[in-house]
C-alpha cells in the first residue's frame, strides 16, 4: 500500500458517493485513506432529503489531526457545501499537499449540495490554490460562465479554469451528449483527450466523486498526471460496466473492481 491521500468530503449513507466512495476508491487502487467530513448528508439512489453541515472549527480540526500525525501526499476535496467551510479547508490544508478539487455542487440526482455563494469562492479563492479541478459539464459552466456542448467548449471552459488560477483541469463528457464521451485535460504543457464509447447505464452515482479520488491515488503514487487520470478513467469504466445494480434510481459502482495499481492497462 502506498500514496496517502486526505478525502475531504460529504459523507453518502448510502455507499455510493461521497467519503464512502472516495475509501473505497484509494484503498481499491493500493492506497491509504484518511478523511475529513465536511457534512452529513441524508441520501440514496433516489435522491437527498436532507443536509446536516459539520461547522467548520471541526473540519479544520479534522484537517489538521490528520496532517500533524499521518499527513498527506494528496489532498481529494469533494463536497464543501459553504463559503465557511471552504474557508476552514483551505486554512486547515495550508498548501501541505497538492490539492485535487471534484468541485461538486449538485448530487448525480439534479439536488443542490452546496450554497448558491460557494461557485463564487471556488473561483475566486480555492481554483487558485489547487493542482487539479475536475469538473463536469455542469459545474464546468457554473465557474467559467461558458456554455458547453462541444470539445471545443470543453477546452474553452478548461482555459478559463486555468485563468482562474487552478494548475491544471479535466472537464468532464459525462453529461454531454453523443455515442463517445471525451474528457479533455489542459494543462500548461498542453492538452490530451481521452475518448471513450459511452456506457449506456443507470448505475452512475458517485462517478465523479469516485474519478477525482481514483486521479488523487494515482497521484498520491506518484504516477504522471496523464497516467493517474488515464487510471483512473479506466477503473470508473470498469466499475459502471461491472456495477451491483442496487437502488432504485441512480445506482451505486462496483467500486472494489480491479485495475492493477502500477501496471499498464
């Protein structure tokens, strides 16, 4: 086992998404987990009833019990749900650890899981601060303001990520349209594409959650940014394929399937 990474994130009851995903994902791929909850949330496939936010002295203090005693080659962020709460993450981090950001504002049912102010801090205070944002079509609209429907919008929004201060940016093809979803990387050095057929499936809860955690594993392993996120790619894939179809709506992956953690695909 090897690459420490911190999950700061939402806990999921339900299993699919959220901290209990992100576990399951860096252990899965060899790696060691820690995690800071950053709320509790009341959900399953069908939807979230109800949001309880941790305050933020505690996430800070979760934060930094972790770094001061096991640290962190890798910090995974996930739900934040308030501007308060980013606050306490980014002072509890402290530039410690090279930061992967699933800038999550909605739930894979459509549910709001943040404060309507927080795309305004992500932008103007945490995109700055991170080595990687991994956005979907959706939240990739909400922080660049660019309506995206083409690979060229994709690398549009990812340019103006970049403006906004984040190292590095994957948007997403998940929710675009078309027989073949593209996840587009830019990074300074340049752009790559990873193409792939899409799955026609039900059982996507948690993917986004679970390719940002799967990307912070690889990196925390010191794999190149392209491979980590090529890994990665490939297990979400593998794990939509090979999903338990549990749930009535929108079902959890099959998050302990298996994609050797050092060897070639």
């Amino acid at each position: 086992m090897k690459g420490r990474v911190l999950i700061i994130a939402g806990s999921d009851p339900s299993g699919g998404a959220g901290v209990q995903a992100d576990i399951k994902t860096v252990t899965v791929l060899g790696g060691y987990a820690a995690a800071a909850i950053t709320s509790l949330t009341v959900q399953n496939t069908t939807g979230v009833s109800a949001v309880h936010a941790v305050v933020p002295e505690i996430i800070r203090a979760q934060i930094e019990a972790v770094m001061s005693d096991i640290g962190a080659d890798v910090v995974k962020i996930g739900m934040i749900g308030s501007v308060a709460a980013g606050e306490a993450i980014l002072e509890g981090v402290n530039g410690a650890a090279p930061i992967v950001l699933d800038p999550v504002l909605a739930a894979t049912s459509g549910d709001a899981l943040a404060e309507e102010a927080l795309a305004g801090f992500i932008k103007g205070e945490m995109l700055s601060k991170c080595y990687l944002a991994t956005p979907n079509a959706i939240e990739a609209e909400a922080l660049t303001g660019i309506v995206i429907r083409t690979l060229g919008d994709q690398r549009r929004a990812a340019a103006r990520l970049l403006e906004l201060g984040v190292q590095n940016a994957l948007v997403k093809g998940g929710h675009m349209n078309g027989a073949e979803v593209c996840d587009l990387l830019l990074t300074p050095d340049g752009e790559n594409t990873f193409k792939n057929p899409r799955i026609e499936a039900t059982s996507t809860h948690g993917t986004g959650c679970t390719l940002a955690s799967a990307i912070a594993a690889g990196l925390a392993q010191k794999l190149t940014l392209e491979r980590a996120v090529e890994r990665a790619i490939a297990y979400v894939r593998e794990a939509i394929k090979t999903a338990p179809g549990l749930g009535a709506a929108a079902g959890p992956l099959n998050h302990a399937c298996r994609v050797e953690p050092d060897d070639p695909l």
